[in-house]
C-alpha cells in the first residue's frame, strides 16, 4: 500500500514519471495539501511541512481539519452479483450489510499493517 502517516494523517502516495518526482496527498481532509519530492526522506519532511501549513490555515480559519463522514455509502453492482453476495451472506448468516461490512474490515485492517 503506497501510504504514510504523518502525525495520525494518511497521505497516498504515487510516483509521477513526468516529473520524475513522488506526490503524495493526505486523504480526508476538508481541502488539498499534497507534496512532492524525489526521494522518501524528502518526502516525508514534505508531508510534515505540507501538513502544518494546512493545520495552520485550518486554524486560522476556524476549519476542521478532518472530513466527517456519515458511515454510509451506495454501491451499485451488478443484479448477478447482488444475488451472489445474498447467497454468500446467508450462507454466513448474516445480511449483505453485515457480511460485506466484515469482509470491508477486513481488508481495510489488512492493508493498514
């Protein structure tokens, strides 16, 4: 997973050929600050710099840093596959909900580590 974090803020990060530089942008915040550089320390001192300057104008502002999320999303899929993970779910006792909320922990556990 192409992740850091900096101060319990995750950033992804990717590298862009163009420019022959690593980006990276911190995710779910309410406004941009991304980063570049071309090796991974610089990266990281980046990350650090971009960070507190948007903290910094957040404050100023009177802004929550943090998005705020409401738990729920829609998710459209095929009516093939709502009837496989209907199946699957009961096979598992549980509801669609239940069981996909399970295998999204999962996974989403898995990749943070």
């Amino acid at each position: 997973m192409n992740t850091m974090n900096v101060d319990g803020y995750d950033a992804v990060i990717a590298y862009d050929p163009e420019i022959n530089m690593f980006r990276g942008e911190f995710a779910g915040l309410n406004g941009g600050a991304d980063f570049y550089a071309k090796d991974v320390e610089s990266l990281r001192k980046e990350a650090e710099i971009s960070l507190h300057l948007f903290l910094q104008a957040c404050h100023e502002r009177g802004i929550e840093p943090r998005k705020q999320y409401s738990g729920k999303f829609n998710l459209r899929v095929p009516p093939a596959l709502h009837e496989r993970l209907a199946i699957q779910a009961a096979a598992h006792g549980k509801s669609i909900n239940a069981w996909v909320l399970d295998l999204l922990t999962e996974q989403a556990t898995a990749d943070s580590h």
